[in-house]
C-alpha cells in the first residue's frame, strides 16, 4: 500500500466519520424543532465524495494483479530474473556450452597451480 | 476418444492456480471493505428500502470500473480465467485465443451478491439506526 492510497483512505473515512457526526447532530435538532426535514445537501455531497475517495485509495494501494495464463507468469517471472519454472528443461546436458565449462576448469586449475607454486 | 473443448484448453493454455487465488482474493478483500464503507455512507444519508440496493449496486459499479482500468490495465482476460475451455481455442484464425467470458467474473465476482452484500447492510442498519 502506498503513502498516497492511504492517505486518501484515511482523509476518506475522517470526513465519513465527520459526515456522520453533522447528519447525527442535524436530526437532533430538526427532531426538537420541526419534523422530518430532509438532509442537507452539504453533508450528503460530504459522505458521497468521502466514500468515493475511500474507495479510490482501496483500489489504488491493492496488490498488483498476477497473470494467470502459465506462459505469461513464467515470462514475467524470467523476465525479473528469478528461477523460473522451466529452469529444470534448460539445465538439461544436451543443452550445456561445453567450451565454456573447459575455459572455467582451465582457469580454475591455472589459479589453482598458482597458488600451490607460490 | 478425442479430448473435450476443457481438456484441450487446458492443455493448450494452462492456468496457474497461486495467480487465480491472489487474484480473486484481492477483488473479494476490495469488495468487503468498500461494501462496509457504502453501508456507512448509506446509513448516513437515511436511504430506504430500493434506493439502498440501487445505491450499492451503482457505486459498485464505479469501484467495478476503476478496478477494471487501474488494476486490470482493462484486460480482464489476462488476470481472471474466463469461462472453461474457451481459453487457447481457436478453430477460425491463427493466433492465440485469449479465451471469454472473464469480464463477467472482474464485473460481478468477488462475493458482490454474498460477503460484500452482508457486510454493506450491517453498515447501513447499524449506521442508520444510531444516527436516527
């Protein structure tokens, strides 16, 4: 959730709660004065527009919707470089850069003899 | 025995179950908080019988849309799965069908009818009675 959909969210439900508390107050006094008057019309814009901005910092700080389909997920997935689910096809041994493994092992056993003569 | 429509679908495109759960899940937690706030505002503003329900449904509608386009980047097809076995068909043009029928479960899924409902008319009865 983010600092901007919770801000939203909480001035939404502060002005919910004051919307609440003018039309509680209101028909105190309309009950004592005169007899069912409707609501103003400044708390109700007040409770439509706070709920509206409670509504939008809800879906604005939701979690990111995941693909469903596998071939999506897999690629976004690549595409962030974390181990994705065809990693175990890949590593297969037909599938193996067999001079790149010999230049690693040729390097390694240089550093190694280095090492030792040193 | 030749494979089925569903069958085949789902070998030809299939779903993954973590992305379909955290999907409707996120919907339905936006459902039941929004629907709780709506009970308030309705409560507030001393709706009565059919406007109540009118007004749910309408604002439901609008958190509907903005779920739609902001989240769902207006492709519902990508994040929902849609009616079984239409998804990877395709008899008439090449290419890869993206399936139908999920705008139906983004527009009026996510507990809409049940959870959220319940949650929107203790709001409303519980608003409405203290206020009054």
């Amino acid at each position: 959730m983010s600092v901007l959909s919770r801000i939203l969210v909480f001035v939404g439900l502060l002005s919910l709660f004051h919307a609440a508390y003018s039309a509680h107050e209101f028909s105190i006094l309309s009950t004592k004065y005169h007899k069912n008057a409707p609501l103003p019309l400044d708390i109700k814009l007040e409770t439509l527009i706070s709920v509206f901005l409670a509504c939008f910092g809800l879906v604005l700080g939701s979690e990111p919707l995941r693909p469903v389909s596998w071939n999506e997920w897999a690629g976004k997935i690549e595409k962030e470089g974390g181990p994705h689910p065809f990693r175990g096809l890949e590593d297969r041994v037909g599938f193996m850069d067999i001079r790149a493994e010999r230049r690693e092992f040729a390097n390694w056993a240089k550093a190694q003899g280095a090492a030792t003569k040193s | 025995m030749a494979p089925s429509p569903y069958e085949l679908s789902l070998l030809l495109n299939p779903l993954v179950p973590d992305s379909l759960t955290h999907n409707t899940r996120t919907l339905s937690n936006i459902r039941s908080i929004s629907g709780l706030f709506l009970g308030i505002a309705a409560g507030i503003l001393g709706l009565e019988s059919l406007w109540g329900f009118g007004f749910y449904l309408l604002s439901n509608m609008l958190i509907s849309a903005l779920f739609y386009f902001l989240l769902a980047g207006a492709k519902p097809q990508k994040y929902f799965a849609g009616a079984a076995g239409t998804r990877g068909l395709n008899d008439k043009q090449p290419g890869r069908n993206p399936g139908s029928g999920a705008w139906r479960e983004l527009w009026f899924g996510g507990g809409l009818f049940t959870e959220a409902l319940s949650g929107f008319v203790l709001g409303w009865a519980g608003v409405g009675g203290v206020i009054r």
